[in-house]
C-alpha cells in the first residue's frame, strides 16, 4: 500500500468510511502505479512549467472599488450573527 | 426554429420573420419535450428567459443592435450566474444562488442574450461522461443509451438535440472537445488565457478554459469575438490582441501545412472514428492543405501529467467548499471528487512534491517544447479528437481514471495551453458522431477555425450533413 487514506483524507478534511477507505486505497495506488510511467522521461535540467502562456507578475493598482454588500456576500450563509459569518469553535477541539 | 443556428437566428429576428418570445418559446417547447429523455439541463430558467425576450423584442423594435440580442443561449452550470442556482452539477452546491457574474455570463448578456438555463456536467467538471453529475447522467441525442461525453455533456447534448441555439462550455483538458465529438457539434477549446475564467467554479487552475459548444464554426468564431480578451478578474487573461474571428473566415487553405501524426491514431483507436478522420484529412488535401506527416511527444505521458496536475490542483480548488459561506459541508462530496481530492492532496504533501507535482510540471515543459517544434514544421495538427465514439451508459462504473484515459487525445494540447477545435466529421454506421480536432499555437484561434470554417463549407452538401437526432 503506498497511500495512508485516512491519513490523506484527514488532511483533506474529507469524511470517509472503513469501506471507502478499502476502496480508495485500491483506486489511488492504482493510479500512483499508473503515472509512475513519467519516471521514464528524462527531465534531467528540465525547468518546470507552471505558466503555459509565460506571463508572470501580473501587477494591478491596488485601489478600493465597489464590491459585494455585506448582505450579498452572506446571503448564502447557512448560520450568521451579526452580519458575520458564524463558525463552530475551532480551538480547544481536540 | 429552435433547430436555427446564431446567425439563422439572428436574420430571422432581424427580418421580423419571428420574435424572440417565440424563439425562445420555440427552444422551451423543445426542451419540454425532449429533455426527459436527455436531462441535458440542471436548472431551466424559463420565466426569467421569457422576460429577457420581451425585452429583447422591444428593444429590436426600437432598433437596438447587439451581437446576441435576443438569441436563447444555454450556459454549463459551472459558470456563476448573478441570482440563479449554480452547482457545478454537486449537491455541495445544491442551493447556491451566486451574488454575482462570471466574466463569460457578464459579457453574453451585455451581448443581449436570452439565458435559457443551466447545463448538466460531470460534478465539478471532474469526467468525461456527466456520470459523476449528482443530478444524473446526460445522455447521447444520438443514442440515448449512450454518453454525451462531458465534462461539457449537457451543453454538447443541449446543442445537438436543437433545444438551444447555442451553448457555453469549459474544458480543463477536453471537457468541451470531447463531449461535442460524441454529439457530432463545434467545440472550440480557446488558448489558456484568452477568455476569462473569473467566475468559473475552479477545476484544474494552470488549465480551465471557457468557449462555445454551437452548430456552426461560423457561430464559434462569432461567439469567441464576443468572450475573448483581458479580464481584470483573471490575471491569466493575456494582453495578447485578440484577432476579429468571423471577419477572418473564409480564406483560401491553399498551402496550409496540415501535421498528421501517427501517434495520434493510437493502438485500440475505432477503426470507424480512423476511417472517417482519415476521409476528412483527404477532403482538405483536396482543398488544398498540405498533408505533412509529423512526429509528436508521445500522448501517453500527457494522461500522466494531467492527472498529476489536475487533481493536484483540484485538491487545492476544492479546499474552500466548507459550508461556511455558501452551499453545504464536505460530507456532500460524491466518489469522483473525494477520488481526486486525496489524490491531489497525496501529490501535493511533503516529501511527494517533487515526485509528482514538480516531475509532472517538468515533461509539461517537454511537451510544449515538442509543440512548439512540430509547429515550426507545420501550421496545425489534426488529429482525432477522441480515440472511441460515443461510448455506452455505465461505462465509468469502477474506472477510477475513465475521464484521463478517455481523453488521451485532448490532453497533451490542454497542457500545452493550446487552441483546438472539434468538428464532426461525419458518422460510424451505428449512426454515432465522429469528431476530427484542429489545433494551433497559442493564440492561433483565427487559423484554427479557419480551416475548420473552409472544411464545412467545402463539405456543406455532402450527405451526412442531413442527418438529424430521432428524439
């Protein structure tokens, strides 16, 4: 096995149950196999591309302009307070 | 009439040989009694359309003249659309409403359209078949036991059954070739970069890229003039000058130099979709093009690639769905999704960066080194644009990399950033589309759809052309 599911899924914060986790650990070493296929391309003093159409430092004026209300912006909020976003507690969790 | 083109549409509008209330009445009436059978639509927002073409109705009577004014356009649900739902095809999203517009969605309606609805896609764009859609699978017009392909499937779908005159798609590598190869329409995949992706749900970053699925190149071209250019919501849209597309159709192809790669005509390839590819190259060797065989980087490594970058990016974009500020909390993610996501997160974490991540970006820079190569030779490829036709319901099922592999043809231009477009071609004897891929430098979309416009034109009579989906 080369991928620690719940581990990963943690990371990912990403709820999954024991048969998932049989399931996706077949799945993902499956494809970790599958693109080990590029170790056979040499990329001895190859850059790496990111970028594809090569700009880089995209500059803009940092300057205020009209943007969402506050009503717009929690208007999809499933819990608010305030006009805030409301969120569970996340210190002392565990 | 909802079986008209944008610029069939247009003349008739123009010529007050309809309105667009009965345009759109036309598209609705069509979608009522298809659409069952398709499910090429997640959202429909009829009344909203029926108002937009009242509007549009007055203002051609008092003489307004806008690119799209009055036509019904169909948009893919990943496109964020100021007050109407947007899920990207997950029960993640099943009741985001977005306060806002995509660039595509803002630009398209200050071009007058009508928005028809939202179309159906792979949840997240993640697949090439819309079976990993939560609202269920599209099917094939064609054959409705088959896919539409996708992610763009509903789109692709909505366009080939004539329920809308024309359609917004995305592709990240594929997503908009693809799934207008298996329904038998035009998808132009643009350069990275040259339309905007600010509000677009984001799939694989250093890739997605929006463009039209229609019925015509003329459409596609006339469509790419009205999204193409600088956004200053996405920094990634390039400063490049964008070409006037309709205005360059119609040019001789007398002495273009078309490559041909046999690696492109892969092992396992329908011997059908071969058949009528290679059909297609001779008809454009007949108008002229100059047929030059070439030889490409091997397009299996770019299912390596992409899936390393993908769904290492995809982990990245999918971080944010938290439940916290819209739509519900991760325990609503589906296989496909939670598949890639771990994937991706595997790939990203520490001591496996440069494993993945970092060796995928390197051959990325190989395989556009190999592009830019063939293209001092060559001025496109052609090749075909998916190696199978439309392949059956179900056959996703417990293929974990079905969307990567399937794609094999598409992947390596995508991660190039390259433009390509998907023409049919004609048909197997299944009656199934076939699609044939041009792509171009960066950049090169006046070219590409060029030469896709000359191969319709010089093509415009011959028999398969006829051939309508029996709904």
């Amino acid at each position: 096995m080369k991928i620690n599911v719940s581990h990963t899924a943690k990371l990912a914060s990403l709820p999954i149950t024991p048969s998932e986790v049989k399931k996706f650990e077949k799945q993902l070493d499956e494809t970790i196999d599958y693109v080990e296929e590029l170790n056979e391309v040499n990329t001895e003093n190859v850059e790496p591309t990111s970028q594809v159409t090569g700009l880089e430092n995209v500059l803009r004026q940092d300057s205020a302009k009209p943007s969402l209300s506050q009503e717009e912006a929690l208007s999809n909020a499933k819990s608010r307070y305030n006009g805030f976003f409301k969120v569970d507690a996340i210190l002392d969790n565990e | 009439m909802n079986n008209l083109n944008i610029k069939q549409a247009k003349e008739g509008l123009k010529n007050k040989k309809f309105s667009s209330v009965e345009l759109t009445k036309a598209c609705l009436g069509r979608i009522k009694k298809v659409d069952s059978k398709l499910n090429a639509f997640v959202t429909l927002t009829e009344t909203k359309a029926l108002e937009q073409a009242k509007l549009s109705d007055k203002a051609i009577k008092e003489g307004v003249e806008l690119p799209l004014l009055g036509i019904p356009i169909a948009i893919k649900d990943n496109f964020s659309t100021k007050g109407i739902r947007t899920t990207a095809s997950s029960i993640v999203l099943d009741d985001y409403i977005p306060p806002f517009d995509a660039t595509v969605v803002e630009k398209l309606k200050s071009a007058g359209m009508v928005l028809l609805g939202k179309t159906n896609m792979d949840a997240w764009a993640h697949g090439s078949s819309t079976e990993t859609s939560d609202y269920g699978a599209s099917k094939n017009p064609w054959d409705i036991k088959r896919l539409p392909g996708g992610s763009s499937g509903g789109s692709a779908a909505a366009v080939a059954a004539d329920e809308t005159v024309a359609a917004i798609g995305s592709e990240t590598a594929g997503s908009i070739r693809q799934p207008a190869s298996w329904c038998g329409v035009v998808g132009l995949k643009p350069t990275y970069g040259r339309v905007s992706r600010y509000g677009v749900v984001a799939m694989g970053s250093s890739l997605d890229s929006p463009g039209p699925i229609t019925k015509t190149v003329e459409d596609s071209a006339f469509i790419l003039d009205i999204l193409a250019g600088m956004d200053e919501f996405d920094a990634t849209t390039s400063p490049n000058p964008k070409g006037k597309y309709l205005q360059n159709l119609n040019k001789d192809i007398k002495g273009v130099r078309v490559g041909i790669s046999d690696q492109y005509f892969i092992k396992g390839i329908d011997k059908e979709v071969e058949k009528v590819v290679k059909t297609a190259i001779k008809d454009l060797e007949g108008m002229g093009a100059k047929i030059e065989n070439i030889n490409l980087f091997d397009p299996k490594y770019a299912i390596d690639v992409y899936t390393i970058i993908q769904r290492s990016e995809v982990s990245s974009n999918l971080a944010r769905y938290d439940g916290i500020r819209y739509g519900f909390g991760r325990e609503r993610f589906a296989e496909e999704a939670k598949r890639r996501i771990m994937f991706g997160t595997y790939a990203l974490s520490s001591g496996y960066y440069d494993q993945y991540y970092n060796k995928a970006q390197q051959v990325r820079t190989e395989i556009v080194k190999d592009f830019e190569k063939a293209f001092n030779k060559v001025d496109v490829i052609i090749a075909p644009t998916s190696p199978s036709l439309a392949l059956p319901l179900g056959a996703t099922k417990d293929a974990a990399m079905f969307g990567e592999i399937a794609d094999v043809l598409v992947e390596p231009s995508s991660i190039a950033g390259l433009a390509g477009i998907n023409i049919p071609v004609g048909f197997s004897n299944l009656g199934l589309p076939v699609g044939m891929q041009i792509i171009g430098p960066q950049f090169s979309e006046a070219l590409v759809l060029n030469v896709a416009n000359m191969y319709e034109l010089n093509t415009k009579n011959a028999l398969w052309r006829s051939k309508k989906p029996n709904l």
